[in-house]
C-alpha cells in the first residue's frame, strides 16, 4: 500500500528522535535496540496541521486502554493510621487538656477523723463544677459512696442534689449528710465522688480514715430538774411536774423527751424507777404510755412506714393491771410483742424498777430483776436515741406515776 504523502515528515521525525535513543512518548530508552512503544496520541509538536482523517487513521493500531485501572506504585506513602498529635480532642474528652463535659474539683470537705461507738456526724463536701454540663437533679448529678457503699452512709448510696439546684460550669454545691459510726472498735473508710448517674464518675475523690472506739458507757438523769445532764443532749417537757422525787405525769397529755448525745449500739439498756404506780385507780382509757424508745424524735405512727427502730411499754384497761410490751427493730412490719402480768397487784407506795435490755438479735424486760419476756429485736439498720416518758405522740399516758433515776447504758 502506498503511504500518504502527508505522513512521509512524521516517518522522518520518527527515525531521528529514534536515532537519538528517545521514544515518541518522551521516554530516554536505555539501550538503542530496545522495542518500539506502541504510538499513542500525537505530541504537541507533530505537525498541527495533520487532518483529522490522518489523525483517525494512526489511531486504527492503537492499542486498547486495559480493563483494569493499574495499580499504584508500591513505593506510594500509606495513609497515616493516627491523628497528628496536635489534632484537638473531641467534646468530652479531657486527655490532652480539652475542657470534659463532667468534671469536678473539691473545694472543701467537714469528715470526722474519729467517732465513738454509735454516733452520728453532720459531714460536709464542697464541690466545683470544672466541667461543661450544668449540674440537676433531674440530669442525674450527685455526689456518690465511692465502689457504691459506706461503713457510715445507707441503705442510700447518693446524696441528692434539691428539685431547684442548679449548678452551671465554675460554680459550686456544698452537699450535707449525716454519718452514723458502726457499732463495733476498728478504722473505717468513708469515701466520696461526683457521679453523672447511668453514665460515669467523675472528678476529684475524697477520702478519710474514720477511727471508731466503742466502750461500755452509762448515762444518769435523776429526773428531778428540767436540765439537762451529762450524756443527754437535750431534754423537753411538756406538762407533768418536777420534784425531789422525779418528774409525774398531770394528765394524760404529759410528756418528758429525752435525746441521747449519741446513739445507742447493738446491745444496751434503760433502767427507770416508778412510784405512785397504781394502775387500777389510774387508768383513764384503753391504751397508755409509759416508757418508751425510738431512733428518732418522731415516736408516732409514722415509724410502721419507715425503717426505724423502738420499743414501748404499754398500760390500759386493755391489759388489765399488768401492761404490754411491743418491739420493732425496722419499721412496723418488723413488730412483736406480748402481754404481761395482767392479774398484777401494786402498791403505790413502793418504788418498782423497770428495765429494758437488748443486744443485736432479741430485747428482754423486767421488773424489780425478774425476767418476764424476751422479744427479737434483730435486723435493726438505726439504733435507739430517743425516749420518751408519759405520752409518746400516739396514745395519752397514765396519769399519776412519779419517774426518777432514769439511767442508760451503751454495752459495745
């Protein structure tokens, strides 16, 4: 076939930039025999004035574009697989000093180094808000037992922050609770921290070694004063007389209330005289007080929807001339008691001493050192503080009986 005239100049171009070792395509061959590459598209200094028909002719012995894009050179850099160092830290996290969403630093803290058996402590922890958030109740912010338990904070692991607290970033909350102490000698460890409830904990914890020394203790009020005496943190009345001989219930109104500086532990026992006691002249209805106990200063109904702890010495018509002993170590579903001596006989002129005694798992009474009833008193989680002599907040008292040298042991 004959060759068109117009390719005659490319064949003469071809031939010497192959003289001169280089491709077509702009490539240095490295020996003057190696092969021809195949001829691609024209380069930008052929001859601009080829016509397309020549252009098409040259592209009929190209070969076809591989089905496959070619793979990258091996020497190409990876990807880098971590963030470059100094790439800032997402929202929330605090590692390379980013601000976290929850954060807190301690600003003060009010805990007891030590404690004797069985008392309570008004502790108190301040905490800054560092982080993002604002801290609510309802977002579920407070300050938690550390590992979710205390030896002197239950059966409650939170303190709660108030339906109106608010505590926004940079601001502060001091939280107030009361500790009790165990009633057993040993060091314990009370431990505290924020917590974002159902999500982490979070900030500073702080942390105490709590000494707790337990040892056998007797308390004395000869009941013949409106003072208070050594032991007893405080002493009310309302109604009743003093006098040398004690302290007697007027009407069935009366009350004397007595607060113990500390409570009492698992074993120990209130010992009290009577005198004027005449039941058979004295009883005005059904259900009296006499003597009474309570973990706290309520001493009414309320205690059968609670946990507290306390017992009652019960007279009335209802029990004939002897009276009733009830016992509940935790709430009203916990109760016991029993009636006693009810075809008793007493001469108002004669003192008689009533004592209550109990320990970790039952409660006994007695009269004058006889043993008439035994009661379990176990399961108890507050212990006894509070008494009560002549009306409790439910039923009046007898009105009559003369009460003196009341007297209150704490047994470790």
């Amino acid at each position: 076939m004959n060759t068109p005239a117009k390719l005659v100049p490319i064949g003469l171009a071809l031939l010497a930039l192959g003289a001169l070792g280089c491709s077509p395509l702009g490539f240095t061959s490295s020996t003057g025999s190696q092969a021809r590459q195949p001829i691609g598209d024209e380069d930008e200094s052929s001859d601009q004035d080829s016509s397309a028909e020549d252009e098409d002719e040259l592209n009929e012995d190209e070969p076809d574009a591989p089905e496959d894009e070619p793979e990258a050179p091996e020497n190409e850099p990876d990807e880098p697989e971590d963030a470059p160092e100094d790439e800032p830290d997402e929202p929330g996290d605090d590692t390379n000093g980013a601000v976290a969403q929850d954060a807190a630093e301690l600003v003060s803290v009010d805990l007891p180094t030590e404690l004797s058996c069985a008392a309570t402590y008004w502790a108190s922890i301040e905490m800054r808000n560092t982080g993002l958030a604002t801290w609510t109740r309802a977002a579920g912010y407070k300050l938690g037992t550390v590992d979710d338990s205390d030896p002197f904070y239950g059966p409650d692991t939170r303190i709660w922050l108030d339906e109106g607290d608010s505590v926004a970033p940079g601001e502060t909350h001091t939280f107030e609770f009361e500790l009790s102490a165990s009633n057993s000698d040993g060091v314990y460890t009370t431990d505290w921290q924020m917590v974002h409830e159902a999500v982490a904990w979070f900030g500073d914890v702080t942390t105490e070694q709590v000494g707790v020394t337990c040892s056998a203790a007797t308390w004395c009020d000869p009941l013949t004063a409106n003072s208070a005496t050594s032991g007893f943190a405080d002493k009310s009345t309302h109604g009743g007389n003093f006098s040398a001989a004690g302290w007697q219930t007027t009407s069935g109104q009366d009350q004397l209330l007595l607060q113990l500086d500390s409570p009492l532990g698992s074993a120990g026992s209130l010992s009290i005289d009577v005198s004027n006691f005449d039941p058979t002249t004295q009883y005005t209805g059904t259900k009296h007080q006499i003597i009474n106990m309570y973990t706290t200063d309520d001493g009414s109904q309320g205690v059968f929807q609670s946990d507290e702890a306390w017992w009652n010495l019960r007279t009335g018509s209802n029990y004939g001339t002897g009276f009733k002993l009830l016992a509940a170590p935790n709430g009203g579903n916990s109760r016991e008691e029993v009636r006693l001596i009810e075809n008793a006989s007493w001469n108002p002129n004669q003192t008689y001493t009533f004592t209550v005694s109990w320990d970790a798992q039952s409660l006994d009474v007695y009269v004058d050192g006889v043993h008439l009833e035994n009661l379990g008193f176990d399961g108890r989680v507050r212990p006894l503080e509070y008494i009560f002599i002549g009306k409790d907040n439910v039923y009046d008292g007898q009105v009559g009986p003369i009460y003196s040298n009341l007297c209150v042991s704490n047994t470790p």
